[in-house]
C-alpha cells in the first residue's frame, strides 16, 4: 500500500474542515449550559431535584446507547447522511428545550439534543479519516480542542444572556449553531466526492467484546473512565447549585467557576496522553487525580467560602482519568482489533455507569436537604474506585494476552 502523502490543510477540501470543527463545537454545549441558569429556568417551570438529576444522566445515557446503534446505522446511510439527520435533531431538540413548557417537554427535548450528540461523537473520528487520512493527528487535535472550547463557553454566557433576554434564549441560542453546523455537510453531500473505500464506524469483534466482560484489565479501564466521567457529569448538572447553597456563589460567578472547572479538562487533554505513552508515568498519574479529587472535595466541604475557584479548579483537574483511560485503550491492547474491542466495552459500559452520577447526588440532596453528604459520596465514589482500578491499569500489560493465558 502506498503511504498516503500529506496534502495542504485546505486543498480541496475546506468544508470538510469546517464542517468538521462545528460538529466538535455543537457536541458539548447542551452539556454545561443549564445549570448555570437553573433557578431562572424554576421560576417558570418547576424541577424537582431528581428531574434535575435525571437531566444530568442524559448525556452519557444516550453516549453508551448510541456508541452502539450509531456504526449500524451509518453502515446503512453513510456517514454525511446519518450526521446530517444528527445534526437536524440537535438544532430541534436545543430549540425546543428553550420552547419547553413544563418538565416533560424539557427532558424529551433534551434526550432528542444528547441522542443526536451521541450520533456525532461517534461519527467525528471517521470523518476525519475520510477527509484527512495524512492529518488524523493534527484535525483530531483541533476538534478535540473545539470540544474542550463548547464545554467552558456556555456557563460563562448562560447567565448574562439570561439576565438579558431570559432563559429561553439562553437555552435556545445553541440550535442556531447547530443550524450554521449543517451548511458544509449539506453542499458536500450535493456535491459529493467519491471515495475508493467508506471508513465508516468500526466494531468490535464479538470474541473480543464478550471476553471483555471477563477481563479485569477492561473493568479497571472501565472503572477509571467512568470516575471520570461520574464526577464530571454530576458536577455539570449541580456545581451551580452547591457553590449558591454552600458558599453563597452569584449566579454569573457560579456559571464562571463551572467554566473554570470544565476548562481543567484542555491541559489535561493535551498533557496526560503524551506523559502516559512517552513516559509510561500511569501511576504517576493516577495519584496526582486522586489527590486532585481528594483536595477539591474537601476543600468544598471544610472551607467552600476560602479560594472557592481553587477547590474547583482541583475537583476539575481529577477527571483526567478520562483522557488517560481514552490513551490507555491503545497502550494496553497489541491489535487494533483488541484497541476497537476494549474501546467499545470501556465507553459502553463506563458511560452507563457515568449516568448515575447526577440522579444519585441529586437523590442524595433531596434526602439529606443539603450538600455535606452529597460530596463526601463523591469523594468517596471518586477515590476508592479510582485507586483500585488505578492499580490494575498501572501494571504495564495486555488485553489480549490475558485472553491466552
């Protein structure tokens, strides 16, 4: 096979680009953009906190559900077609959340907006290899750096721009983003240009997969992955609310600091992979998230009042369990078929696990009355877990050489 040779960024293929940096762009923004304005939003629909919780398990409910519907249906469809229609239900579903009229209407409408995300987040890395086969490094580098930038943005505008024009347009500004995301998907698929082979969406070999339910490597991976995501989500949905009740937080300052917590996650991103696989530093690592996650908590819990954005910036900086665990699919697999298998089971099953994050702290609030017992379940369900799987992953071995032995 002849190497494929690097081509000019833009040669031919500019709406591709930016087609592509959209699609990341749209995949987070529903994320973080209502809590921030949760008491505005209550003042005309009322949410008990396990409606609340439940809006907070969404995201990575429908992420594990349609991980596994979405490489079916592109197989079908392709892959323009199916992002197309993804992107549709994504400008539907965030118009219609700042359209909802009472609780139900707001979680269908949100369960539309995260379905069709879990749709793009499967879709993005083989649209960068159809496009960009001899830049898969540098365009996976600029979306995953859009991503990170549609996490932080919201909260830092949910607030002003509700206070300006209220919620509704708050909530519903994000559809025409997702609108403006269509535009270079819909002229490359009237214009479209053949390609030789379809790198669509790949699975995982059912040997594989089902070995991986056995494997304690899979299980540590998992577990690492779904600390991260757990404590990520839970705080998405509720760090508004905790920093109000606990440290008496504004509004505009609590969507700041939820910015700030969400931001954490780009360094991290970008310096956890290269210190796991040039350096082989997995343990290293592993203690640096847990004593993050340790000091943040409870900072939050002895002294919120005192460097507030300090126990949030730590509490932030924990789930680089998540880049690391995405680094470690590669590095503790030998094959690209174990690599696909291992990732298939980890996010599956990890993001399952993620989705009672937010329910169970809201559940939490709601017996208690307060947040003292909520984050002391999070640092708990953050350390523990996370030091034993931690152990496993940081054992320098292989997926499939356990199947053998």
């Amino acid at each position: 096979m002849t190497p494929t040779q690097p081509r000019p960024l833009w040669a031919g293929r500019t709406l591709a680009l930016v087609g592509i940096v959209l699609v990341a762009f749209n995949l987070r923004t529903a994320v973080a953009s209502l809590s921030p304005i949760l008491a505005q939003l209550e003042g005309d629909i009322a949410l008990a906190p396990a409606v609340v919780g439940l809006l907070g398990m969404l995201p990575p409910l429908c992420y594990a559900i349609f991980g596994i519907v979405t490489p079916l249906v592109a197989k079908r469809f392709d892959l323009e077609p199916t992002l197309i229609v993804a992107l549709v239900a994504l400008s539907v579903g965030l118009l219609g959340r700042g359209l909802a009229g009472d609780a139900v209407w707001l979680v269908a409408a949100s369960t539309l907006t995260f379905a069709a995300i879990g749709v793009g987040n499967v879709l993005l890395p083989p649209l960068v290899k159809r496009y960009f086969p001899d830049r898969i490094g540098l365009l996976t580098s600029i979306y995953v750096t859009a991503l990170s930038v549609s996490t932080f943005v919201p909260p830092l505008i949910a607030v002003p721009v509700a206070d300006a024009v209220g919620w509704r347009v708050s909530l519903g500004e994000w559809a025409l983003v997702a609108a403006l995301a269509l535009v270079p998907w819909i002229v490359l698929v009237l214009h479209p240009r053949r390609h030789e082979a379809a790198d669509l969406p790949e699975e995982a070999e059912p040997g594989l997969l089902r070995y991986a339910l056995r494997s304690p490597l899979a299980w540590a991976l998992t577990g690492i992955f779904a600390v991260a995501g757990f404590n990520a989500y839970a705080l998405f949905a509720w760090l508004p609310s905790i920093l109000h009740d606990i440290a008496g937080t504004p509004p505009a300052e609590a969507g700041a600091l939820l910015s700030l917590y969400a931001a954490t996650g780009l360094p991290a991103g970008l310096i956890v992979p290269i210190v796991a696989a040039r350096y082989g530093r997995v343990r290293l690592l592993v203690a640096v998230a847990i004593g993050s996650f340790t000091a943040g908590y409870l900072g939050l819990l002895l002294v919120p009042t005192v460097a507030t954005w300090l126990w949030v910036a730590l509490a932030g900086l924990g789930p680089l369990f998540f880049p690391l665990a995405l680094v470690l699919i590669n590095l503790r697999s030998r094959t690209h078929a174990g690599a696909v298998a291992l990732s298939g089971f980890v996010q599956s099953a990890g993001y399952l696990i993620v989705a009672v994050g937010p329910l169970a702290v809201g559940l939490l609030h709601q017996a208690t009355g307060g947040w003292g017992w909520p984050l002391v379940f999070l640092l708990v369900a953050s350390t523990v877990p996370a030091a034993i799987a931690g152990a496993v992953v940081a054992r320098p071995r292989y997926f499939e050489d356990e199947r053998a032995s």
